[in-house]
C-alpha cells in the first residue's frame, strides 16, 4: 500500500508540473529569464544534463538580451519516466529529450518547431555547424518530411549482447587458432576448439583481423560457433543469457535484432528502410530443401521487390538460433522469466552472478544499462557484498558475420550494431505562444550548445552511451569512461550503426508498419495466432524457426496496400 500511495504522489505531481510547467520548481528566480527542459530520466539519466546546465547558465550569467530587464538565464528540468508526447500541444515546457520521438508524424502535427536555422548555422568557436556532424542518411531522413530539421539525435541504443569479459577470460571461453592449443581434441567434447589456457593464440573472430585492439579475438564468427559456445557454457555450469522479461518482449528482441543486423550487414539491413540495397545483394530464400535447409538466391533490393526482403536468409538463421536459446531453460538464468523484475533487478542478478552457484555470461541490453545500474545503485550493492565486482569487465560483444565455419583473416566484417529507441531532442512548436520569441531564441540556443563538441563529448563521458553524430572524445573522457563504455564507443567508431531512420516517403507514411520502438511489423509472422515476437511464437505458439520464418512472408499485394 505505501509503495501505490508513493507512486501516486509520484503520478500526480508529475501531471500537475506538465500542466502548469513551473509547479515543480518553487523558488524561480524573477531577475532571471527561464526555459522549461523536459528530459526523459530513463536510460541515460540526468547526470549529463546537470552539466550541460552548469556550464550554459555561467556562460549566460551575464546575459541581457533574452527579456529586457532579466540577466541570465535559468533552466528548469522535469526528470520523468513518462512521455509528455500526447500533452505536447498545451505543455509548458519548452525543449524536450526523449525516446520513442515519431518525428514526421509530429512534424506533421504541427507539434514541433522548425530549428533548421541552429542546425545550418555555424557554431560560434567551431569549424562548421551541427547538420555537419550528422551522417548522410541521417540528414537526408530527419528533414525527409519537408525539408526542414525539426529533430536532432539524442541518445543511441545499440540493442544487443553485453558479456562479462572478466567471466570469459576466466573460465576461457574463446576458440583457438591452432588445433595443438585446443582444449579438447574430441570433436563431440564440448570444449573441442575452445583454447587450453590464457597463451593461446586465440581465432580472428568476427571482424577478420587477429591483435586489432577490437576485443574480438576467440569470440564466435559464425552462428555455428555461437550455438558451440552456448554449449560450452552449460558444460562448464554458466548460464549462457539473462534479460528481463517485460510485458512486450523487447528485450528478448535486442538478441533477434542484434543478431540479424550483425549477420546480413549494413547495406541489406538498412534495405528494411530506405527500400533499396544499393548495388549490394542480399540472400532471399525461394524453398527450403529436404533437409529443411534454405536454397536462396542472391538479389538486389528495390521497391519493385522490396516485400521479398522479408525473406532475407540471415532473418531464417537468426530465428533457428533463437529458437534453440528460448525454448531451452539450460540456455537462460531463470530470473529471465520472472514478470516481477525491474531492469535493475535483472542488473543486478547479471552483475552478482559470477559469485553465485549460477553464473551467467551474457545479458540482453542496451548500451544504456550500465548507466541505468550505475543510477540505481545495483553496480554499488554488488561491488559492496563483492569487491572484486569493481574490477569486472563487461562489454557489448561482436556478434557473428556468417553462418558456418569459421571467419578466416581478412574475411571477417566490422561490427554492425542497431540504434533502436528513436531518441530525439526537439524544442516544442507552442514556446513563441507560450513564452514569447524571447524563450523561443533562448531554447534554440541552449538546444545548439548541447550539441558543440564539448557538450558532446561531456554527454558520452557522463552517460556512457554515444549519438548519432560524428564528434571526437576528449582523452579526459575516454580515460573516465568505463570499459564497457570505451567499448560501446569503439563499436561506433569503427563499425557501422544500423539506425532505421529513411527519406523514402513510403517509409514515411507507414510509421507503424517500420517501427522498431514498439510492437515492430519487421518479425510479425502469420504463423500460428500471427505472432509480432518471435519469443510468443516459440515460447507460447511453439513454432519451429522455419513455420515462423515463412509466416513471415509478404507479397506484392501487401506493398501495394502500403501508403505511397
């Protein structure tokens, strides 16, 4: 009872504060100008904030040109979990930072202003502007509606496989270069392949270079060698996942995505947005054989034939492994079907476990986790009851580029990761009516100064979490950043970011068909009950990788009943 009472306190001040915008803060500060910030606290918190605040209110301190008769300027921050996306219109607030931002369809809406100008314009102290550090396909995408920025990148999520390296190197979990170096010679041991101690020289892993710095040396290239090393795993008494079981599933998708973006590479997944593989093909399946092994053709990806790509090879193999890996308990720590569990609990289970009975090697997230334990203080407790904890090394893992085999050197990819919670920054299109030109100059100024390069720099070191924008960090940051930060960071910079963002205005007019924020139409099958999860389908529908696969499967006529 007192934790409903608690949360409804929560619920009410929260409302009240988005009506009237200036409840939350009772000591406002009339000499100065304010601007209302509303800031999703989920995820990558509000440490970064505080800092970027810090930073602009004492460069403002003396400034006198925002409302006459005011000197400064004061920011005032709503911290909330909730979306204020549906009460934006009459919202006080002024500059938002959220997730789960459509932004054509509020675009569209009229709900958001145009800052093409801050986006264009140079930044005073810089070499170029902002629309500079954006990405080709970002640009194009984000001003797609009409020619106009109305959004700036917030934070990337690159959903995926974090796996605790310290585990790995300890219980030596990396393939072998040499056969003499294995750890098994018996093909049918588990740990055939598998290097004998810490000397070995280990394989190339996914990427194809041996001793890059990379972190991918001994790791599985190959779905073959991912499913080995699962089963070595739980020879050697490790839980292979944890993830926590939400009410829709997500998170066991960031394994299904994770996988598929790694697998079919850039170019034939971005195909799934923009509609178009380029020159590159990607591998459709046409049958399956009597072995029920796909026979598949390699094709270019256009809108003529855009509804065969749901029927992309790399879409059947990541569904096989899953498989196996949902519907196999030896393959999950039981916490991973608890409904009662918050992320932090999931946190903290993962970070405790290599001092249990029940160790697990790999937990699904996003790269905003380690923020999120840090945040809740679950990093804290564990280190607490487990020094050795503070010394843990955990990172986002390489995932495998083929099938079977092994990645021979110079034939490996560079990391493929997906960016999947379409986070945003926006200023609200009502601040002139709300609050004047004046506040509407002050938000986009404050908008610009998040997104020189200290600030984006700072917000990485402070979050542990990129954007989606091309900025250096500082060496003060990279030193501060943790190592799973540091490899975060490093799969931006060196590998390719699926972000499911485009200008094709079919893509454009059909946001629920090509949403990867809520319940995406990417995996949803005709199998069974018409699963939109694979984990419902195998779990609950007990379908086979294949039955779902072929479920999945569109044809003319449902691209024609898209909007053009």
């Amino acid at each position: 009872m007192k934790k409903f009472i608690v949360l409804l306190m929560v619920t009410i001040i929260s409302l009240s504060a988005t009506s009237i915008g200036c409840a939350k803060k009772l000591n406002i500060d009339e000499s100065k100008t304010q601007l209302y910030v509303w800031n999703f606290d989920g995820g990558v918190g509000h440490t970064w904030l505080d800092s970027v605040i810090t930073r602009f209110e004492s460069e403002k301190e003396e400034a006198d040109y925002y409302r006459e008769g005011k000197k400064g300027v004061e920011i005032i921050v709503m911290n909330s979990k909730d979306s204020p996306l549906k009460t934006l219109k009459n919202s006080s607030y002024s500059v938002f930072f959220l997730e789960g931002v459509a932004y054509n369809t509020l675009a569209a809406e009229k709900k958001l202003l145009n800052i093409s100008d801050i986006v264009t314009n140079n930044i005073e102290g810089e070499n170029g502007n902002i629309e500079g550090k954006l990405s080709s396909n970002t640009a194009k995408s984000l001003k797609a509606y009409d020619g106009n920025y109305y959004v700036l990148p917030h934070y990337q999520s690159f959903d995926g496989v974090y796996y605790n390296k310290t585990l790995f190197d300890e219980k030596k979990f990396y393939f072998a270069k040499n056969p003499e170096e294995y750890r098994s010679s018996d093909p049918e041991d588990p740990g055939y392949g598998f290097i004998l101690n810490n000397s070995a020289i280990k394989t190339c892993g996914p990427n194809g270079v041996y001793e890059d710095g990379q972190g991918d040396d001994g790791l599985p290239s190959t779905m073959e060698e991912y499913e080995r090393l699962c089963n070595f795993m739980v020879a050697s008494g490790v839980k292979p996942f944890i993830w926590l079981n939400g009410a829709n599933a997500s998170y066991q998708m960031k394994l299904v995505n994770a996988l598929w973006a790694s697998l079919e590479g850039y170019e034939g997944t971005m195909a799934n947005y923009t509609m178009s593989s380029g020159t590159t093909k990607t591998k459709i399946v046409k049958e399956f054989d009597e072995f029920n092994q796909p026979i598949s053709d390699e094709v270019v990806i256009s809108e003529s034939n855009f509804y065969d790509i749901y029927q992309q090879e790399s879409r059947y193999y990541v569904l096989d492994f899953c498989k196996k890996v949902f519907s196999n308990s030896n393959y999950f720590h039981s916490d991973s079907l608890t409904s009662t569990f918050s992320q932090t609990d999931i946190h903290e289970t993962f970070l405790e476990s290599k001092f249990t009975s029940t160790p697990v090697g790999m937990i699904l997230e996003g790269s905003y986790w380690e923020n999120e334990a840090r945040d809740s203080e679950a990093l804290a407790r564990v280190i607490k009851n487990h020094p050795d904890a503070a010394t843990m090394e955990i990172g986002i893992m390489p995932l495998p580029v083929k099938v079977k085999g092994t990645v021979a050197e110079g034939e490996g990819r560079a990391p493929v990761v997906f960016d999947m919670l379409s986070s945003y920054a926006f200023i609200n299109a009502n601040v002139k009516m709300k609050h004047g030109e004046a506040v509407e100059r002050l938000a986009k100024d404050f908008l610009k100064f998040c997104y020189t390069d200290i600030s984006l720099s700072e917000f990485t070191e402070k979050s542990s979490v990129p954007k989606d924008l091309n900025y250096q960090l500082t060496s003060t940051a990279k030193n501060n950043m943790s190592y799973c930060a540091n490899t975060v960071w490093n799969a931006k910079a060196n590998g390719k970011v699926v972000v499911p963002i485009s200008d094709n205005m079919v893509f454009i007019k059909n946001p629920s068909v090509f949403s990867m924020y809520s319940d995406s139409m990417l995996w949803k099958t005709t199998a069974g009950v018409g699963y939109s999860r694979p984990w419902g389908g195998f779990r609950d529908g007990n379908l086979s990788a294949k039955n779902y696969f072929l479920g999945m499967k569109k044809d003319s006529t449902w691209w024609n009943n898209l909007s053009k």
